[in-house]
C-alpha cells in the first residue's frame, strides 16, 4: 500500500509491502515514519474529533482522548450523535468513559458555560 506518513510537516511518501511475515517500509527518512507505516498497514488508528450537542441546543467540541482503531470511528461517531450534556463543560472534561470499550475517553475541546 502506499500513503503519506503524517507524523511531521515533511509528509514522507511511504510504500508498504508485507515480505513473509515482515512488514517493510520504504520511502521513510527516520524511524517514526517506519513505526507509522507499520502501524498504518497492521492495526491502523485515528483521533476521532466531532461535535455533541447539550441540553440547552449549543454545541460542544469533542476528541478521543487517544488514537483509536479505525474500525470503530462509526460506532464512536453513533456513540456521540444521540447524546445531550449538560453545561458548563471544560476542556478536558470526559464527555464518554471508555467509548465503545475502547479504553478510550472522549474529552471535550472547548468551554461552554
Ligand atoms: S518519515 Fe519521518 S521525516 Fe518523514 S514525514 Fe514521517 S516523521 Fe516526518
């Protein structure tokens, strides 16, 4: 497969081949580009950012709190749609414990009083 490595500005292209059971990466010039590349083809994840609305009809910026497998952003993003919170709201307050028994909170990334 091949993708961009997104781990700094320099945006890497990357070709990522499996020979045997060793993953080989090629067009990386440091090693979080191969620790990236390999990640991206086995178990690929993604911080998941969205919006949740509160009781009161505003909205509320969210994030994981971690990377998550990408395998279950739709189920994380369902998880938020239906939800109301009440106000006030922090950056950095959990909005969802474990998401998905993700072991994964979703904190929020803005203030609303
Ligand atoms: S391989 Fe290294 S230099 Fe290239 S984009 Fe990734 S982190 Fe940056």
């Amino acid at each position: 497969m091949n993708t961009i490595c997104i781990m700094c500005p320099m945006g890497c292209p990357l070709e990522i081949t499996e020979s045997g059971n060793v993953i080989v990466v090629k067009g990386n010039t440091c090693k979080r580009g191969t620790d990236y590349g390999v990640q991206e083809y086995s178990a690929p994840k993604r911080v998941v950012t969205s919006l949740v609305h509160t009781e009161t009809g505003k909205v509320v910026s969210v994030k994981t709190a971690e990377l998550i497998d990408k395998k279950i952003i739709f189920n994380v993003l369902d998880a938020l749609k239906n939800i109301r919170i009440k106000l006030p709201i922090k950056i950095g307050d959990v909005i969802i414990h474990n998401v998905c028994g993700s072991g994964v909170n979703i904190v929020a990334t803005s203030s609303i009083e």
